[in-house]
C-alpha cells in the first residue's frame, strides 16, 4: 500500500511523517524549525540515517521544498505511485468540519473563516495545506481536525452557562482538542484489554495537556474549551483559572488582551511557576530541593487528580486510566504521584511495572482484571495516515 505524508505546519515549525496507514511504520520523518525567520533548521530522519543542517526557510512554501528534498534525497519520489494522500493536522474545525475532510478551495475558506477560534494554530495550517497543495497537487490532500473527536460531546457538557445568545452568534462551546490522540488512544486501550465498554479517562500530557472521559469509545467529557487554554496545568498554559484573573490584571495592571494573551499561554503553567519548560528538569529540580519546583509538581498532580476524580463521577466509575504523550508516557515518578492519590477508585501502581520503559502499550498497575493503570504511547500521525486514505478512497 502506498504511504500517507502526514504534516502539522506551526507558525514557525513544519513536522512531517511519510507513514505506511497499514502499520504506522514511517518510510522517513522530519522536522523543520525557524520557518520564516533566521536561523532555519531541518532535521530529517529516514532508517537509521540522519540529515541535520542549518537552512534557509522564507515561509511554509520553502520548508515544503525542503522537506520533499530531504525525503526524495533518501530515495523516496513523492508522487501518486508512492504516495495515497497527505494528511494535514488541523487543530480547529468549528461547528462545521466534524470528521476527517477532502481539502478543497471550499474547505481552505472554511477553515480560514473558522481560524478566530484559533488564531495561534489554524493560519499555520492552512499555509501548510496550501504550500503542500502546490507542490502536490495530484495528490489528495485531507483535513484531520483536533476536535472533531469531540464534535458529538453531550449538551450538558458542551455548553458553557453563558448568554445563549452570545453563545450562537460566536459558535462559543466546548470543542475539545488532542482528539486524534485520545481516539487513538482509547482504541488502543479497548483493544489491549480486549472490551468496547469500557469507562475510560485518558491523560493526553505534553508540553499541551489534556484529559477526556470516554464512554463504550465515545467522549463524554475533555478538559480543552473554546481554546486550548482550558483544563489542566500544562508546560508554559495556565489550564483552568477564575475567568475574573483576567479582568483582574487589566484593571489593576494594565494588561492590554495581548498581554494576557502571553501570560496565560506563554508564561505560566509549570513554566510560570518554576522555571523549567522540561517537564524532566522540572522533577529534577524538585528531587534537588526547590521549592518553585516541588509547588509546580504538586499543582500539576493535584489538577490531574482532581479532573480523574470528576471523570469518574461523569462516568459513574472507571474501567481503565491511561497515561499518553510525552510526559504521561515517560514520567514514572508523576504516575507514581497521580496513582498514590486514586486507591479510592480501586486504582494501584506496580512500582517495577511503572519503571520500566517500553514503546509498547501496557499495564502499570498491581492487578490484572478492571480496573486497569496503563500507559500506551500515542501514535497521532498514523491516525491521520488511516483517517486520509480512507477519506482519499470515498
């Protein structure tokens, strides 16, 4: 079967993936950083070989040129022979894009339109579809929207208790973002413990985080809002604060909407609070005695512990928590310190079993029937490699 180019354009980054969607195994990988300022940077993968060089990225238009160069260099044509689709990563759909969608100009309209509900991450993405568009375009190319995993979330818990007019006039609701990766994941899950009615709660925890309530592979709840802002403590995101802090400090400091804007996405999280950006520097930091650290290690525990708790109540129990991402997947000691807090839900830690290191889903737990601990890392390109053949072939 032909391969999938999978791309997340940024403002500023361009990653790719060339994925087999059978598989998930990538043919080649990549990621060029600095695009549109100095200093550009591409570093490719494919095999065991590793190209790593300084170049020269304008806009999203170069770094698609150079990221066909790195994988046609490595032998790879990109074209309909290799290659089925390409799958674009596109955080915000609204209202309208709620499953995987075949791009055309239509579509780049809508998602321009929808980009007010997600200033920092749906221009990028629309440049990366059009870049890619350009310099492919006998190939299909797919939109595969972070929120549309949670498209179909209950009423009671889509909608925010505000003036319902206000509400429908600006499309405001929960729209819940890391879909692909709590789909993904919670598949995963009910394929490893081999049910489909499973009560889960899936911990989706990078320098983004994200937590979601899933019922027989249907979302009931997720902790991302309107915006990605909302929900857990994250690397350098505030997560859930008291809507008047805002209107706090623009009467008492006279911060402007963009100053807020920085603080709550760039400053704060457990950056804000100890420095550190490396969620591994930050317990580092901690096990050597600061105390900035410990505080922000222990903030970031107690909100997990506090959605998990909730989602169990949504639920009305819990079958399976599963750790995902960067962090959940390779943090021990913050699985240690969530799992100490939840033996009320009939949770447990193995310590040897939360030691050790695998790329392969498992337990973590002490038992071995329901309920079940595990960490199973998340696979967010191959997703979208899935999702845009199928949607290439209908």
């Amino acid at each position: 079967m032909s391969n999938v180019l999978v791309i997340n354009a940024g403002s500023s980054s361009l990653k790719y993936q060339l994925v087999d969607p059978e598989s998930g195994d990538a043919a080649a990988k990549g990621l060029i950083e600095r695009v549109g300022t100095s200093g550009g940077h591409l570093k490719h993968e494919s095999g065991k070989q590793v190209d790593e060089r300084d170049i020269d990225v304008p806009d999203h238009t170069a770094a698609v040129a150079a990221m066909r160069e790195a994988i046609e260099r490595g032998g790879i044509t990109l074209g309909p022979d290799t290659v089925a689709a390409v799958g674009h990563r596109i955080v915000h759909g609204g209202r309208n894009f709620t499953e995987p969608t075949l791009i055309d100009e239509r579509v780049e309209s809508e998602i321009e339109r929808v980009s007010v509900l997600a200033p920092l991450h749906n221009p990028a993405g629309l440049a990366g579809i059009r870049s890619a568009r350009e310099a492919f375009p006998d190939l299909p190319h797919v939109a595969v929207f972070d929120t549309a995993f949670f498209a179909d979330l209950p009423a009671p818990a889509a909608t925010y208790a505000i003036d319902r007019t206000v509400t429908r006039e600006h499309a405001i609701r929960r729209y819940g973002f890391h879909g692909t990766s709590h789909e993904y994941v919670s598949a995963q899950v009910a394929r490893f413990l081999g049910r489909d009615d499973l009560r889960q709660v899936v911990l989706h925890l990078g320098n983004g985080a994200s937590a979601s309530a899933v019922l027989a592979g249907r979302p009931v709840e997720t902790s991302m809002g309107l915006t990605p802002l909302e929900g857990l403590v994250m690397g350098t995101r505030s997560g859930d604060i008291d809507p008047g802090i805002p209107l706090h400090l623009s009467r008492v400091a006279g911060l402007d909407v963009d100053g807020i804007d920085d603080l709550l996405n760039r400053r704060s999280g457990i950056y804000g609070l100890s420095g550190h950006r490396d969620f591994r520097d930050l317990v580092s930091a901690k096990d050597g005695g600061d105390d900035d650290a410990r505080l922000a290690f222990e903030v970031y525990v107690h909100r997990l512990v506090k959605y998990v708790g909730a989602y169990a109540a949504v639920l009305g129990g819990i079958d399976a928590l599963t750790f995902a991402a960067g962090v959940g997947e390779n943090s021990a000691p913050l699985r240690a310190a969530v799992l100490e807090r939840l033996g009320f839900l009939g949770l447990t830690l193995d310590p040897h079993r939360n030691e050790e290191r695998s790329g392969q889903a498992r337990r973590v737990d002490s038992g071995e029937g329901l309920p079940a601990v595990l960490v199973v890392p998340t696979n967010e390109e191959w997703a979208i490699a899935r999702h845009a053949v199928e949607t290439a072939r209908t």
